[in-house]
C-alpha cells in the first residue's frame, strides 16, 4: 500500500543507487533460477501465510519510514505535500486492516531452501 501511495501522489523514480527490484524473489522461478545458477539443489520454494502486526495508530507509512531503508529514503525525497498525501492514503489503506489496538497487514512470503552441491 505504501508503494501504491507514492506512485499515485509521490515520485518514486528518486536520485538512490540502482537496486534489484524490489520484489525479485516473490518469484518461484527467480528464485530456483538463482539457486541453481549458484550450484544449489533439492531446491524447495513454498509461500508463507505471515501477518505484519502495527501498533494503531501507526500504519505501515509510519513503520517504513522509520524502519525500512530503500523505501525511507524514497519517503525522505518526496515534497512535503506529497509525503502527506501519502500519508493519508497509506492510513486510509491501512483502516481496514484495523484489528482493535493493532493495524494487522497481510503479509505473504516466498521460502526457498536448497542443498549446496
């Protein structure tokens, strides 16, 4: 949801190092490619069901600025006006992950394991 923000009221294309993109190994492929070009074998890959759990009010804006890094710093060079329009539309996204006292955010993941050969 933070992402989606910047791309609707932000810059996401900021002055930082080149990076792999940001979510290259939510692949399955990827990521078998990889182990295997790296000597890797019995190469097993499986989602996991995860929940990210924030204390309310804070959202997931609030959590990355102070905690991410890449994303941070592409948070850090938006104009004032556009961090408080993504702001608002993080903490309008986040409302309905609203659990009582916690902001409980899906959270899949990719594992992957393998045996070096």
């Amino acid at each position: 949801m933070v992402l989606k923000a910047i791309a609707a009221y932000g810059n996401p294309d900021v002055d930082l190092p080149e990076a792999p993109p940001f979510f290259r190994f939510s692949d399955w492929r990827e990521c078998e490619r990889v182990l295997l070009e790296a000597g890797f074998a019995e190469i097993k890959v499986r989602d996991i069901d995860q929940t990210w759990r924030i204390r309310a009010p804070e959202t997931p804006f609030h959590a990355l600025m102070r905690g991410g890094v890449r994303v941070a710093a592409i948070l850090k060079a938006q104009t004032p006006e556009a961090l408080a329009l993504i702001e608002a539309a993080v903490s309008e996204s986040a409302a309905q992950y609203r659990v009582d006292a916690e902001v409980r955010v899906p959270m899949p993941a990719v594992l992957a394991s393998a045996r070096k050969t």
